[in-house]
C-alpha cells in the first residue's frame, strides 16, 4: 500500500512539471499571436493591390503578352510549401501536409521548402527540391520572401516548371486555421473579364516603356508578397494552433492531477481507516 501511495505521488508530481511546462509555452504562443496577427492583417492589403494592379495593367492593353500570363507548356507543378520549425501545434503540420498530398496527387511536382518541418518533409520523401535555403520560418523576412520570388520567377521563365502554387495555411482566427493550395502563376486569361460580366468603360493608362515590361517588372514584387503573406499567415496559425494545443495539454494535465490527488486521498484514508481498525482491534485482543 505504502509503495502504491508513493508511485502515485510521484506521478502527481511529474502531471504538475508537464503541467508548468505547456502552461508556458502556451503563454508564450499567447503572447507571440498578438504580434503575428497584427503582422497577417497588415501585410494583406499589399498583395491585393499589386493583384489589382496587374489586372489593371493587363486589361488597359489590347495586344498584352507576357510569359507570366499565357498557358503554360511544362506541366511540372513548384509548390512553395510553408509548414513550422517546430511541433507542438496539434494538427497544424500534418494538416498542412495532408493538403499538399491531396493537391500533389497525379502531378510531376518540384517543392520550395520553407520551415524545418516543410525541409524534413521533403527529404524524408526524396521530393525534388528547387532549394533549402530557407529551412527556418522564424527567420524568414521580406527581403527573404523577394528572393524567393526571384528565383521562382527565373526557374519560371527558364520552363523549368509551368506552375507555382503556394501552400500554406490560412488564418481566420485564434480557434480557426485551414491549409489551402492556392496558384499563384501562370496568370492565364488576366486580362479577360470574368464570365457573364459586363464590360465596362474605363480609361487606358500609358506605361513606359510598355505595359509588358512594367507587367514583368511587377509580377516578382507581387510574388513575394505573396509569399511573405503566406509567411505572415501561417506564422499566426502556427502560433494559434501551439496556443490551442498547449491550453487544452494543460487542461488535460490538471484533470489527470485531480484524479490522481483523488485516488491518492482515497488510498490514504483507506489506509488510516485500516490502521485504526488494526489498532482498535489490538486493544480489544487485550
């Protein structure tokens, strides 16, 4: 009885070391998404104006061409793949990864890599990877995010592949993150209309030297934008996920501390009331 009581206090005391631990972490992921939020919402503005700005471009030229916008001849797909430097976060890394799967089913794809956990993954499947410079999401920064763009834009007009699309997972909210795969080039038929739309009148804009090279110009700025806002996004989920992973270990935690601390006083009583029993029937004896 003595020694069960003894296993039982120490596991108590392991639940509360376990316990102080998720309870920081989870504090620390609380304290980080303030700032990842804040980072998320703002960088989002940028890239839907450089998108507008494209359709603009594309739409105000009546003879526009440009390698970014035409249908793609190479059917190689690049994913540019942002999963976390750690784990710890629930579901936030294999739920990224399972959508990549689904999306990558059937295509002859290459992968760019961002985050340790994005790096690991494709090694561990000898997946073709454009490079691993960029193993460590935490560090990543705009200037960073440019130069991805650029050498996704080079490979891109060399046809080493025919499309880009980025996967990353989406922040909606503290309770709500979902990975998504979202094209990202070519940009075919940018400057049709959408369908059943009616046309409108607007006024033409004169670019210099011509609309195709600004077009060109703009297309990698629009594309590490992108990418910093993918960046930006799954930071936030990241941390919200670690957040809600680390909450719901420490609730899990104090339960277990309870019935253990329970089924410890229930023990001890029990033995007491034995001890008592033993004595008082001891006396009786004499």
């Amino acid at each position: 009885m003595a020694a069960n009581m003894k296993a039982v206090k120490l596991r108590i005391k392991s639940v509360e070391s376990t316990m102080q631990i998720t309870k920081a972490m989870e504090l620390v992921a609380s304290s980080k998404l303030r700032k990842a939020k804040e980072r998320a919402d703002t960088c989002r503005p940028y890239f839907q104006e450089l998108y507008r700005t494209l359709q603009e471009i594309a739409k105000g030229n009546t003879e526009f061409y440009s390698i970014y916008a035409k249908e793609a001849v190479q059917e190689t797909c690049c994913y540019v793949l942002i999963a976390g430097d750690r784990g710890l976060a629930g579901g936030y890394n294999a739920n990224l990864l399972r959508c990549f799967e689904e999306d990558a089913k059937g295509k002859t794809i290459s992968v760019l890599p961002i985050g340790k956990k994005a790096v690991e993954y494709v090694k561990s499947r000898n997946l073709e990877c454009i490079t691993d410079a960029f193993a460590e999401i935490a560090d990543i920064s705009v200037a960073d995010c440019f130069e991805i763009a650029s050498i996704l834009c080079q490979e891109f007009r060399q046809g080493t592949f025919g499309h880009v699309e980025l996967c990353y997972t989406r922040f909606f909210s503290i309770l709500t993150q979902n990975p998504e795969s979202v094209p990202v080039l070519p940009l075919v038929d940018i400057a049709k209309e959408e369908a059943g739309e009616k046309e409108k009148i607007r006024n033409l804009i004169l670019y210099e030297p011509d609309g195709v090279e600004v077009f060109n110009a703009i297309v990698p700025e629009y594309l590490g934008g992108l990418i910093y806002g993918g960046v930006c996004e799954s930071v936030a989920s990241e941390l919200a996920a670690r957040r809600n992973a680390m909450e719901k270990a420490t609730g899990n935690a104090q339960d277990m501390i309870d019935e253990l601390n329970l089924y410890y006083n229930r023990e001890r009583q029990a033995s007491i009331t034995q001890e008592i029993t033993e004595i008082v029937g001891g006396a009786e004896c004499l």
